[in-house]
C-alpha cells in the first residue's frame, strides 16, 4: 500500500511538470556540438577572416615584384569644333573630337629591400593568422567542452533530485499509512512531508539549473531552437593521461605558444622593414601615348603617330622628420612585447597543465570514493527504511540516511564534471585528444 501511494504521488507530480513544458530540445553529443560551434562561433569566424585578409596582404606584397601597367584613352567633343594642331604632324586641322590614347609600364627596380622585407612581414602575419585561428578553435572548443559538460551535470544532479524526490514520497507514503496502522506518531508523517517538500524545491532548482546550462550551450553552438547535452560517445574521463615528458613537449607545442611564437616572427619581419626605409630606392617607368583631333569619333585614329618616353628614376631619402627613427622604435617596442607574450604563454601553459593535472588527479580519487560512498549509502537507506517498518528505527534515522544518500550522488556528479574539465583543458592544452 505504501509503494502505490509513492508510484501515485510520482505520477501526479510528473502530470503537473509536463502540462507546462515547453518543445523537446535537440540532443547533442559533445563532437556535434564543438562543430557547430566552431562553424557558428563569431570569435571563430573573425579569425577565420583574419587567415582571408593576411593571405591576401600576402599575395598582395608578393605582386609587389612584378610591374606596374595601365592603359588610358579618352575621346571629348568639342562644341563649337576649333582648329587644333596635330602633334605628329605640327599641320593645323579641326575636329570635333579631341582623343587620347597611351599605355605605360613602371617598375621599382630596388627600394632597400622593402618589397621582400614586406614579403616576409606579410607571410609571417599569414602564419600569425594561422596560428591565432587554430588557438581559437580550441579555446572555443574548451569553452564548448566545458559549457557541455556542465549541462550534462545539471542533467545528472536533476536526476538526482528525481530520484531524491521519489525516495521523499516513497517515505512519506510509508509514513502515513504506519500512522494510519497506529504504530507511529503523526510527526513521522509532518517529517516525511518537510522532506518530500525538500525534495520538490531541490527538483525545481535542479531543473532550473539544467535550462540555464542547457541555454548557455545553445547560444555557443549557435542554434536558434533550444539544445540539450547527452553522454553518447564521451570518452572515459578517467582514462590515464600522458606522463610528463609527454606533456611537457605537448606545452611547447600548445596552440597559444605557436600563435605568440608567430606573432614574435612577425615582430622580427616587421624590424627588418623598418630598417629598409634608409635605402635608396630606384625605378623605371615606360609610357607611349598619342592625341589630336578627329571629325568622328573613332577609337583607332591611324593618321596619330605615338610619342614615347623611358625614365629612370633615383630616391636617396636623407631627412624625413625622424618617422624612420619612430618606426623604428616602433618594432623595438613590438617585438619586446611579442618576445613577453610568449615567454607568458609558455609559463601559462605550463600552469594550465599543472593545475588540470592536478585536478584530474583529484577528481579521479573522489570518483572512485564517492561511487563507494553512494554504494554504502544506497545500502545505509534500505536498512533504515526496513528497520523503520519493523518498528526498530525512527523517521529521524530514515531521513538522514536520505540526506546522506543525496549528498552522496551530488558529490560524485560533481567529481565526474571535475574530470571532465580537467582533461578537457589538458586536451586543450595539447591541442589534440588525450
């Protein structure tokens, strides 16, 4: 009879609970989830643009070695038509048209190396680029990793308070009907309803927490209906881990030391073109060109004889208000502060590292103590609850081996979420999984 009020008290609230929900949320695993993350992302996506922008400065610095070429033609009415003189002829005619036509090509035969000098500041910003986007895509999959994790443990502690709440009825049914039978007082029953209260609070919170998790993950994947995280295909978050040697290469490789080793190279490149700005520079320009008159208008005047020209060019730059000097100082100044980013990413990761190592340490011991933990508790609650039908135990001894139990599962959903994180930064850190 106690067991039917407690399935009864179970169904009613389930009853009540799904009147008002709201659309089931699309399952995710975590693989899906980083995808859509790293294709909706807008850190992702403004990385991406950088890789686009630096390989076209890239392209662009390398078109710097090839000439210059332009064509240019003109064809004006004149009206009233005045007589003109033809540049090729020097005879005096009148038209109505005054045409033009030429071509040119220039080339900058030496700048001081600048043009290679930009060359190489543009291909180490590319590898820059290159390196940043690939450090984002593991942070934003850290952040996913994390933000999935956490709604896979709102989703476990929800489970639970159900299975918290379902215990708290369970005990009340069994309450009420031993005080119906007069072999218990009424404040057994006062005290199971406190505790069946209880539960239903922690149930509401515990649902809460799962849709604010549940939203958080939405908005990083990117998707507009709502989402929720499943343990399919997770790996073992207890799996061994790499020794530290392996480690230790892993943090010299990390994405966030390539990305500042890259930008130090670019620092050096950037250098090397402020220096170039004290060389003289030498170019070659050649242009042919042809106008006069024309009565029609026509777009191949043969009577009109081209002139042409060729014009070597020598700068020697001696004085130009020290802005060489401040580009100089410049790059100093930047390349101190990339050569300081990456001594600082280095030690920090180093220190993620030691700190997720530490933590998946830790975790893994709680794991394994917490699961035997809620073994004995499991076992605590059934012989209280069997030593409180006989009449040997108090309500009072039920509920706290309840508590026990409840605190018991919460702590071992907490060292597996610990776990998680952990060797998701790890995983972060090496860039690749472990």
């Amino acid at each position: 009879m106690a067991y039917r009020l407690g399935a009864f008290a179970l169904l009613a609230l389930g009853a009540t609970s799904a009147s008002g929900q709201s659309p089931s949320p699309r399952a995710l695993r975590l693989d899906e989830a980083q995808r859509l993350a790293e294709r909706n992302a807008p850190a992702i996506v403004q990385a991406f643009g950088q890789v686009r922008s630096s390989a076209a400065q890239a392209r662009s610095a390398m078109a710097a070695f090839l000439p210059t070429a332009s064509i240019t033609a003109s064809n004006t009415e004149q009206s009233p038509a005045s007589p003109r003189v033809n540049p090729a002829t020097g005879e005096l005619i009148a038209g109505r048209w005054a045409i033009t036509q030429g071509y040119a090509v220039g080339l900058q035969l030496f700048n001081g190396f600048q043009r290679l000098n930009r060359l190489r500041s543009a291909r180490a910003a590319a590898d820059a680029a290159d390196a940043g986007h690939t450090a984002q895509r593991f942070a934003v999959a850290l952040q996913v990793t994390q933000q999935f994790f956490a709604s896979l443990a709102a989703r476990e502690t929800e489970q639970v308070a159900l299975a918290q709440e379902a215990q708290a009825a369970q005990q009340l049914a069994l309450a009420v009907a031993r005080v119906l039978a007069q072999t218990a007082t009424r404040s057994d029953s006062l005290r199971a309803r406190v505790q069946l209260g209880t539960a239903r609070v922690a149930l509401l919170q515990a649902r809460n927490d799962r849709a604010v998790a549940d939203a958080a993950l939405q908005r990083l994947v990117g998707l507009e209906g709502p989402v929720t995280a499943i343990a399919d295909g997770l790996p073992d978050a207890m799996a061994a881990v790499p020794d530290s040697a392996t480690l230790a290469r892993l943090e010299a490789e990390a994405p966030s030391v390539r990305s500042a080793m890259a930008s130090v190279g670019l620092a050096h490149a950037d250098q090397r073109a402020a220096r170039g700005q004290y060389w003289p520079t030498l170019s070659v320009n050649w242009n042919r060109n042809r106008a006069g008159p024309a009565n029609d208008f026509t777009l191949s005047p043969d009577r009109f004889a081209y002139a042409g020209s060729l014009r070597f060019g020598l700068t020697v730059p001696l004085f130009d208000q020290l802005q060489r000097e401040q580009a100089q100082v410049q790059a100093a100044i930047g390349l101190d502060n990339a050569e300081a980013q990456l001594r600082d990413a280095r030690l920090a990761a180093r220190q993620t590292a030691t700190q997720a190592l530490a933590a998946l340490g830790t975790a893994r011991a709680q794991f394994a103590l917490q699961g035997e933990a809620v073994t004995a508790a499991e076992e605590d609650l059934r012989v209280q609850q069997e030593r409180y039908q006989l009449g040997v135990a108090t309500m009072l001894d039920v509920l706290t081996s309840q508590s026990a139990l409840a605190q018991a599962r919460a702590a071992l959903v907490q060292a597996r979420f610990t776990a998680r994180v952990a060797r998701a930064q790890l995983e972060a850190l090496a860039g690749r999984l472990l």
